[in-house]
C-alpha cells in the first residue's frame, strides 16, 4: 500500500474508533515488545529469560524500554512514516498491521520512539511526534487532503543521538536500566509525555496490575505449576521445536514487579481439563456440585487469546455468539451461566483464526472463523446444560426420597452433562459429604449456620416420619413425646 493511498482519515479511525480506550497502549507497545523478543531469539544466542520488557510512570510520563532486536537501522524512518508499512506476518507476530504504534497519539502531547542500535556506544534514532500539532492540525480546512505521509511530515521528526531534542532523558533513562544490556545490546524506547487525564487515571487505578496481568503475555505463578493440574500448566507453557508454547509468558514488568496472570491455586475448582476446539484449545475448571457465581473468584468467565494476548472476555464474546444465531438463550441467562465456571480460549490456528482490527475480537469473515464461533458455541451450551442439570438434581434431592426413581434419573442425567463437558468420568457424590469438605474452613458463625441449616433438615424429616408413624397425640406434651419417640428408633 503506498502513502499517497491513504489520508488523514485512517488517523481519525486510529485515534477515535481502533484506540479508544486508555488500557490498549499497553497492549500495543508490549506487542511490538514481544514480537521482537521473538526475533530476538531466533536470530541470537540470547534466551527468552534474558529479555525483558520494562513499563513505568513517573511524573506524568509514561515508558516502555524492552531489550529485542528492534528495528534494522535503514527501515526505521520508512517504519515511522508510513501505514501499513510493517513486515510482520500474522502467522508470526502478535500484531501484524503496522499501526499499533500510533495507540498513543490520543493520550499524550509528545509520542517518542528510540530505536536503540548500540546500547554501550550510546547510539540511537528517535522519531518524535508532536500531539498537539496534530491536534492543531485536524482544525485546518486542508487537513482531509492530506495523505498520511504529509501529515506525518508535518508532526513528526527523525533524530540521531547527537541530535535529539531529549537526548538527556533518553541517556538518563537507559542507564537507569543498564542491568537489561547485559545480554543485549539493542533495544526500544517509546516514551508517552504529558499523558492525558484519561490515561492517568487508568494508571491510577489499584487495579491495574490484575488488569494488565490478564491482558498481557505473561506467565502463571508459580504456584500453579505446584498443583494437581501441574501437567495441563506445563503443557501449555512449554516451548517445542519449530512451536510456539500455546500459553508462552514473557519478563513484562511494571514498576519493577513481574506481571503474571492472576490466576491461584485456590481459584481453581473441582475439575480443570482441557479441551480442543480444532482452531484453538484451553482449559476450563468447574464444580461437580453446582455451576453458581463465586463471589471473589477473579477466574470466572471465559476469556480468549491470541498468542497469549488478551481478545476478549464472555461480556463481548456471548453477544457476538448470540448476534450469529449460535445459542438459544438469553444473554444474561448465558453470562451467569458462563460466570460460574473459569475458562481459557487460546487461539492456536492463525492462518485461519485472525483477531479484528481493533483486536477485541476475530475477524469474522469467512467459513472457518464461523466454525470456530461455533464450536465456542457449543462449548457454552454444555455449560449451560451442566448448571441446570446440576440444579434440577440439588432441587431433587431435596424433594423427594434418597432411593427415588426419579433422583436417580436426575442423577444420571447431571453426570452425563458433567462428563460430556469434561471428557472424562465424573461421579456425583452425596451432598453433605461435598459440603463437609469446607467445613472446617469455616467461621464459628457460618457453622453454626451450616448445622442449624442441617439439623432443620434432618429434623423435619423425623417429624414427617413421626407423624405418618403415630396414631395418639397428646397437644400438651408433642414436644416431649417427639423426643422419647427419637429415643426409642
């Protein structure tokens, strides 16, 4: 595509629609990170636990540093100058189109670029985007006339180290960082200056971590892989010859703390297994007991990756689903069904598979990303097949006898269920004995719950059992009689 094919309108797309939202320059800039880590380790003797990517803020200025190969010295200004003008390939890097570097323009005054060519030398080029100027400019009559190229001439500028304007700070900061080098001397700057309200508060928020940890390439803990489930988390992190680990983490860092997914041993549930949906593959985790939202369990919902990098969660995924015809239930009945589980999607086929432009979701434009959907779909009904086969049975056993013909049937009927969304035998134990596990866990006040809830129950079955049993009543004493009848059995 060349620059007199595009305007200044996929500026406007860029800033107003693609990047909307505060959180995705920390998608972008960690993607451009991660997809040189990756050309790093092909090309170098330096290993993934040698390279790092570094995020802070720190007097309204927002960085990213990471130690990859960058970008080759001759094709930077190309590569800052133009749309569309990157060499990524789907198939091999996490972004592919070439204008993620521009998910900063709506969020600061100044946009920075060091393309770092010899850390121990001090050598580097920068490229400088002026915000203001562009804001400035979008108010001009002329400014639909301009192609990308001219606009790009007209707010940005290429620098050498001898040269730039921030040539102090950019020293001050890689030394600061020095300890990253060490194994590799390239690297790459972006620096976000006078960042917006809008981002400052994002950042702010004593949540970002969590937010960034699902977000992000990273790793689990470490504790998952000290779990029952240890062979599933090392199957899926694992790198082999000639593929890419389904689940691969990175060294990400922000304020000097590694960010990992936020997932712990104790939110996992009864059963986590994988499974395979042919484009992708991933794990889910449930109770054999009951499918019901667990208040304070993060992992809840069912979230879908591509290389490792957030896409979306069931809040976009279940009304995408719906939009397509592909289930037969209400969205909120979906979405508290899906809530009460913990899921993962990775997407693994990425000839076929392709996330959209504003990487919330797959593009969805032909036969194959249909058939994707609807296994996803399928997947989601087995879940909800699950919940209300669970609950039909908990409500049975309430109601009627333990050797009922029909509990049975509504037995059978929750394992099934169980074992189909599990490929894998499942067994439903008694109630008490499920309930027993936790007990111990417990406060004073909940057990003492928990026993009122449970002599209540096994009371009033002896006093049904009393009454159909005796012929004699005395009103007086009911109380006293109830009790030597209990004696007496």
């Amino acid at each position: 595509m060349s620059a007199e094919m595009v305007g200044a309108g996929i500026l406007d797309i860029i800033t107003e629609s693609l990047y909307d939202k505060p959180i995705v320059v920390f998608r972008e800039y960690v993607q451009n990170a991660v997809d040189s880590f990756y050309k790093t380790m092909a090309n170098t003797h330096v290993k993934k636990d040698n390279l790092f990517c570094k995020i802070w803020c720190e007097d309204k200025q927002l960085f990213f540093l990471d130690n990859g190969n960058g970008i080759i010295e001759d094709k930077f200004k190309g590569e800052m100058e133009h749309i569309a003008f990157s060499e990524k390939r789907r198939t091999l890097n996490l972004g592919y189109k070439g204008i993620g570097r521009l998910s900063g323009l709506s969020y600061c005054k100044r946009l920075s670029f060091v393309n770092i060519l010899d850390f121990s030398k001090g050598k580097y080029q920068a490229y400088i985007i002026e915000c203001e100027k562009y804001n400035e400019l979008k108010k001009v009559d002329s400014y639909s006339e301009l192609s990308f190229e001219e606009i790009m001439d007209k707010i940005g500028k290429l620098y050498d180290n001898r040269t730039c304007p921030i040539e102090e700070e950019i020293t001050v900061t890689l030394k600061k960082n020095k300890e990253i080098f060490t194994e590799q001397n390239r690297g790459f700057l972006v620096i976000l200056e006078e960042i917006s309200s809008v981002l400052e508060q994002t950042i702010s928020e004593k949540d970002l971590l969590m937010e960034l940890g699902w977000l992000l390439p990273v790793g689990f803990k470490k504790e998952m892989f000290d779990t029952n489930e240890k062979e599933l988390f090392e199957e899926i992190t694992e790198v082999e010859e000639n593929r890419m680990a389904t689940a691969q983490g990175f060294n990400i860092l922000y304020d000097g703390k590694q960010l990992e997914r936020p997932i712990e041993k104790k939110m996992l549930r009864d059963y986590t297994c994988k499974f395979n949906l042919e484009y992708a593959t991933g794990f889910i985790t449930f109770r054999k007991s009951k499918i019901v939202v667990e208040k304070g369990n993060l992992f809840s919902g069912i979230k879908m990756y591509i290389d490792n990098m957030l896409l979306c969660d069931e809040t976009e995924l279940i009304p995408m689903l719906l939009k397509y015809g592909m289930l037969e239930h209400t969205s909120n009945e979906l979405l508290q069904t899906v809530n009460g589980i913990g899921a993962i999607i990775y997407i693994t086929d990425k000839i076929n598979i392709s996330a959209n432009a504003r990487r919330t979701f797959i593009e969805v434009t032909d036969d194959d990303s249909l058939r994707f959907l609807k296994k996803i779909a399928i997947l989601v009904e087995k879940i909800y097949k699950v919940r209300y086969a669970l609950s039909k049975y908990s409500t049975g056993k309430k109601s009627m006898e333990i050797d009922s013909h029909k509990l049975d049937n509504l037995k059978s009927a929750a394992n099934k269920a169980l074992q189909d969304l599990a490929q894998m035998e499942i067994d439903l134990s008694p109630e008490d004995s499920e309930i027993s596990k936790g007990f111990y866990d417990l406060t004073e006040t909940e057990k003492k719950q928990m026993i009122k809830k449970k002599l209540t129950k096994e009371v009033n079955s002896q006093i049904k059992l009393y009454l159909a049993q005796t012929t004699l009543f005395d009103y007086e004493n009911a109380f006293k009689d109830f009790i030597i009848w209990l004696q007496s059995i």
